[in-house]
C-alpha cells in the first residue's frame, strides 16, 4: 500500500514539474516568436490535471490564453484568428532568426514552423450548430449496443491508446439495467445519433454517470444542448445536487457548466488513476 501511494506521489511530482518546464517555455514563446506559446500550455495543462488542479486552473482562467486552451481541452479545436496569430509569430521568428543569427541557426526556426505550424493549420477550427434541429428521446433496449460503441469512440477522441479503451469498455458499456434503474437519453442530429446521456436519480440527489457526444460533432453545441436537457430532467424530478465523476480532460466543460470539483476518487477502470469528483446545486444553476 505505501508503495502504491509513493508512487503516486512521485508519478504527480513528475507532472508538476513537467508542467512548470512547459508553462516556462510557453512564456519563452510569448515573448520571442519563435515557440509557440499555445501548444506548451496545453500539455502544462495536461500534465496540471494530473498533479495541481490550482496551476491547471490559473492556465484556464487566463484571460487572454485562457479561452484557446479551453477550446482545445473541450472542443478539440483552434480557431482560426489563433492559428493566424501563431502562424505569423512563427514567421517573425524565422525572419528575425535569419536576420540576426542566419545560417545554420535559422533552419531550427523553419524546422518549427513546419512541424508546429502544420500541426495547428491542420487542426480543425470548429463546427456550427447542427442544421436540424437536435431530438432527444429516450434509449430503448435496441439502441444500447450502437450507444455504447459512441460512448467508446468519444473517450478515444481524447487521445487514449486502444489498450486504454479496452479497459474502459465494460464501464461505458449501457445495459437493460441501465434502463431500469436510471435515464438514459440519447441526442440525434436528424437521424444521426450524436450525443448518450445515463443520468440515475436518488432522491435529492443527481449522478451524471455518462454524457459523451460523437467525436464529429463535439464542438457544434450538442454537449451543452444534451447537459441543459439533463439538467432540467433533474431538476423537474427533486434533485437538488448533481453529481459527477469527469475525465480530467472533461473538467473544462463541467466547469463551463457551473460545475465546481469537491475531490477525487480512483477510476473503476483503470487501476492507479484518480479522477474529479464534482457538483452543480440544480438551485443556482442558470
């Protein structure tokens, strides 16, 4: 037991300082134009999530990086006035290089404008809101298998290895007793499923057990239409509490959602892994 816990402990010390070296580097870049500034704070953020929620939330709440790295996180997008901004800087930085320093030493900075500028134009910048309008119904018995393998591929957007989701299966797997002891609901962009919600109610109290929206569509406002449906179920049923328990890459958009993380608790999937544990009072809830 000690040594499981020594080890976590050293395993979060990895992270903190990962996550310090990226944030530094990332200021590098927010003063010189030659790094990218935007990538390190995702993968500070990433390494945060997993070692000093505080720091995490101090790159989230930033004003200004703040909201691309939200966008990221939660949608897996870059927006196009921020790959114009990167783009160019990385440009200034290959000019300023050649013009100070020149040859050999400029062909670092074309070196990272081909690789960290091309992975930025490529990334996608966003969906709009569906052209139909979003149903939402209630799953049947019929529809858990096809429901199940969304659940699956929207936690493989995340960028989790096959082993990874192999573990997770049974966990987001939806059986009839999903049905019987709770609501499950299911979203449709015309006849497309595109959005799984497994809400199960106690009394006063609401536990989002699962809300994942087809990897596709994330971005297109689906995720917060599918949660205010979710949130009103509960509400119109007594609760007065909702509660969850995220994947740390999800922690954004809960938080977006009025969400605030009261803990952690292990995963029932991956032994060693500890997860956000957070509420929303359905009172305050907008």
């Amino acid at each position: 037991m000690r040594r499981g816990w020594l080890r976590h402990r050293t395993v979060r010390r990895l992270y903190f300082a990962a996550g310090l070296t990226c944030v530094a580097l990332g200021g590098i870049g927010a003063v010189l134009p030659l790094l990218p500034t935007v990538p390190f704070l995702l993968l500070a953020v990433f390494c945060f999530a997993r070692s000093n929620p505080e720091w995490e939330r101090r790159i989230l709440e930033h004003p200004k990086w703040g909201p691309q790295v939200r966008d990221w996180q939660e949608r897996r997008i870059i927006s196009r006035n921020a790959k114009l901004a990167a783009l160019t800087t990385m440009a200034i930085g290959v000019g300023i290089t050649w013009f100070t320093i020149g040859h050999p030493w400029v062909w670092i900075s074309v070196a990272v404008i081909v690789i960290a500028g091309g992975w930025i134009a490529t990334r996608s910048e966003g969906l709009t809101a569906p052209d139909t309008p979003l149903t939402i119904r209630p799953a049947r018995e019929a529809d858990l298998a096809e429901a199940s393998e969304l659940c699956l591929r929207s936690k493989a957007h995340w960028g989790y290895d096959a082993a990874f989701i192999a573990a997770c299966r049974e966990e987001l797997t939806l059986t009839p007793a999903d049905l019987a002891g709770g609501h499950v609901e299911l979203a449709y962009d015309g006849e497309t499923m595109v959005g799984v919600m497994h809400l199960i109610l106690e009394g006063d109290q609401a536990h989002l057990e699962k809300l994942f929206i087809e990897p596709h569509a994330i971005g297109g406002g689906i995720g917060g239409a599918l949660f205010a449906h979710t949130r009103e179920l509960a509400s119109q049923s007594g609760a007065r509490i909702m509660h969850v328990t995220a994947d740390p890459q999800a922690t954004g958009f809960y938080k977006r959602m009025g969400f605030e993380q009261v803990g952690e608790e292990p995963s029932g999937s991956i032994p060693g892994r500890v997860l956000p544990v957070m509420t929303l009072d359905l009172r305050c809830a907008g």
